[in-house]
C-alpha cells in the first residue's frame, strides 16, 4: 500500500526587516513587519485547511539574531497555530538567527526550550523520525554551518579563511552521508538545510553575499541516496537546482519581497508530495505563488522636448501603483540641469502605499579629447589642429584662419608703429 506524506517548505522570512514602510495606525506595527506576516499566515492557513503532515521552516525565520519581543509574539503565534493543527513544525537555524557568539542562544532557541510536542529545531546536524498523520518521515536537518565554532579548535587555529571554508564544506558532507547511509530506504526522507549551493543565484540584498566566505555545496552532495527531496533556506529566489535528477534541491525563496532586487521575483511557498509503496519512492513538487506587495521600479529616461516633471508624472500614470513600494529613476540628458518637481512627482505616487525614492541619476557628458600639440608646431598648425579636434568644416576652418593671418598682419604693423615712434623720441 502506497504512503503518502505531504508538506510545505518555506524559509527566509526575515522578521524586522521594515524598509519602505511605516507604523500602520491601527496595530501600532510597521506595515513591512505586517507584510511579512500576512505572507506567512497565508501559507499556514493553507497548511491548516488542508491538514498537511508537516511544516518545513529552512531558517532565517528573523532579520537578527535579537529580534524584538513583539517579532517573536508573531513569528510564534503563526507556529504555535500548526501545532494546535496537529502539524509537525521543522524548523532549522539560519545565519541571520545566529549571534555569532559562543554561549549565546540563538534567536530560535525557544523552539527548543518550550515543551510543547510536534516542534523539532535543528540547531546542530542530525537525523529524526517524524511520525505524522500518514506514517513516518526521516528529516535530516543541518543548520548554517557556524565558523567560529571550527575556528575555536585549536588545530585550525593557523588556517586560512579560504582553508577553514573548505574544511566546513567537506565536514557537512561527511555529516551528511554518515546520516543519510543511517537511514531506513523504504521511509520518505528529506533533508533541510540553510546552505549554499554553487550554482544557486544570489538576488537583492543576498547579493551582497560573497561566494569566497560561504561553505560551498554541489546538488549531488546534498541529494544523496535515500534523500527523496532537499529543502533549503538562504537564497531568495526560488529554484530547483537538481531539475533533471530524482530527488529536487530546492530553494523556496523568501515569501515576501525583501528589497528592490527581488521586486521582479515571484514569492511563495513549494507544497511538496512524496510518495512511497513497493514500487520506490516519488516526489513531486510544486510552487506556489502568494499575493505579495508589489515593488515597482519606474524607469524615465528625459527628453529635452517638454515639462521634464510631465514626463515623470505621465510614466507613472502608466504603472497600478496602488499599494505598492514605488522608487522613480529618471535620467537627465548630459548637460541639462535637474528641473524634475519632486513635490508634485510625490504628489502623483499618492496611492502608493510608500514612495521609495525619486533618484536622478545625470548623464555624463562624453568628453572629448584634446588633440595632441608640440612647441614646434606654428601658428597655422596649432590653429588647424584645433579646428580638426572640434570636427569643423573646412570652409569655416579656411575662413578663421584668413581671420587670423589678418589680426597676425595688423599686430605686426601696429608693433612696427610702435618701435618708429619710439627710435623718433630719442
């Protein structure tokens, strides 16, 4: 008989990241702290009201390891709602929730103090069975591997950075299969992880991240025999980094916009499916897009022709930036002065729900360059070679210098008159 076992897979929403937002009035909260919430109870609603068996969380559940009290109130009240579903919550410890600090608990460390049964916080590498409504699941989970914790040894005291980053990547895969190689075959299993894939891509404000300082992992070390399925956390975008192979190496994405880098991204959750019967094991995935903020980037490039603040104002009317997180960049013509009206550019985002910024970004004039003169040039050269750098005409360039042999004759005259009158006076 075929077992079914069905969970959705989320991480990075990042709680207390509040940009391009105010203190909505009603709940005394930052709207980009509601947004973020709203994302996250949509999914659990689903979760709910389709009694899944298990609720994976891949980390970075806050924007820091301190998040305020008010932050964590909202984080735990959505959880604590799958746990009175009777849904197992897996949750593993990202960068952003760890202090970086030894003896410090990290921001989720709750999840592992409270009592409350059906939570299973991952903050070191390990294996468990999960018994679920429709039988059991194997999860391993593997946090951010922790630098300072290898540093800390005394052996890797003279190792370089790049040395000590290899050495936590080769040290998790060996992790990894000595879990996975304990697994029973004939169970879904699954990993999750906070980690980064190589040939994963980086996006907004995970940019930023450099590949030289974060512990590296191929899809193949990652889905290894018995795995059916990888649920990872880290990068905002969502992707399968294994679409060809059996077991999916997924990244959820965050559920909410984070910056404007990801204002092009859909955001979601994954609804994932393995099934298991005499035959093997199949996984089956899916995204599912939820209805997030919009951040529109409105992109004006300036004539020189017309009202440059019509111009911005008629590209906005273009966009429905009705409660979105709107940022105007408009380009002025090289040479021009900045005459755009910010008041009555604002004025026009009125139905947005918080105007990011109206950035002016001058054109450079293109500079031309100096033609090449000697000391050793005569009058005539040095005039012709500056007419040619300006690209003038040879009929104006014959002209200035007829021009200019006339001014050269005069001043010779006149210098002539000069020294006569003076030889006269002596």
């Amino acid at each position: 008989m075929n077992k079914r076992i069905r969970f959705f897979h989320t991480a990075d929403i990042h709680f207390g990241v509040e940009n391009y937002g105010r203190i909505d009035p009603q709940t005394g909260i930052h709207t980009r702290l509601l947004d973020f919430e709203k994302a996250l109870s949509l999914c659990i609603d689903r979760a709910i009201a389709e009694q899944i068996d298990l609720f994976v969380f891949a980390g970075d559940a806050y924007k820091t390891a301190y998040p305020t009290p008010t932050q964590q109130k909202l984080l735990m009240n959505q959880l604590f709602r799958l746990q009175e579903a009777d849904i197992a919550v897996v949750i593993v410890v990202g960068n952003h929730d760890h202090p970086l600090s030894f003896g410090r608990a990290h921001a989720l460390d709750v999840f592992g103090t409270i009592r409350h049964k059906g939570f299973y916080l991952f903050s070191k590498p390990q294996a468990v069975c999960i018994e679920t409504k429709n039988g059991p699941i194997n999860v391993i989970g593997v946090p951010w591997p922790m630098r300072h914790n290898v540093v800390a040894h005394d052996i890797h005291q003279l190792k370089t950075a790049a040395e000590i980053t290899d050495y936590l990547s080769s040290r998790v895969c060996q992790i990894i299969q000595q879990l996975a190689a304990g697994l029973d075959k004939a169970v879904p299993a699954i990993l999750v992880g906070h980690l980064t894939v190589a040939n994963g891509i980086f996006s907004g404000s995970e940019r930023r991240a450099v590949y030289g300082t974060d512990p590296l992992f191929m899809p193949s070390q990652l889905a290894v025999d018995p795995i059916d399925y990888v649920a990872l956390g880290h990068l905002h975008r969502h992707q399968n980094l294994n679409p060809s192979g059996r077991c999916p190496v997924v990244y959820a994405g965050s559920p909410e916009r984070v910056d404007f880098g990801e204002r092009k991204e859909p955001k979601g959750y994954c609804d994932v499916i393995i099934e298991a019967g005499p035959s093997g094991k199949k996984t089956e995935y899916s995204f599912v897009e939820l209805p997030v903020r919009p951040m529109i980037q409105i992109d004006v490039t300036l004539t020189p022709e017309g009202s440059a603040t019509e111009q911005v104002i008629e590209a906005i009317q273009r966009y429905s930036i009705k409660d979105a997180i709107v940022k105007v960049v408009y380009q002025v013509p090289a040479g021009q002065r900045d005459m755009v009206d910010c008041a009555k550019v604002q004025r026009a985002c009125q139905l947005a729900h918080y105007v990011a910024g109206i950035v002016p970004v001058h054109e450079m004039a293109t500079r031309v360059q100096r033609a090449a003169v000697t000391t050793q040039m005569s009058g005539d050269q040095l005039l012709k070679t500056y007419f040619e750098g300006k690209k003038m005409p040879h009929a104006d360039q014959d002209r200035l210098l007829a021009l200019a042999h006339e001014i050269c004759c005069e001043q010779e005259k006149s210098e002539e008159q000069a020294g006569g009158d003076e030889a006269h006076d002596e």
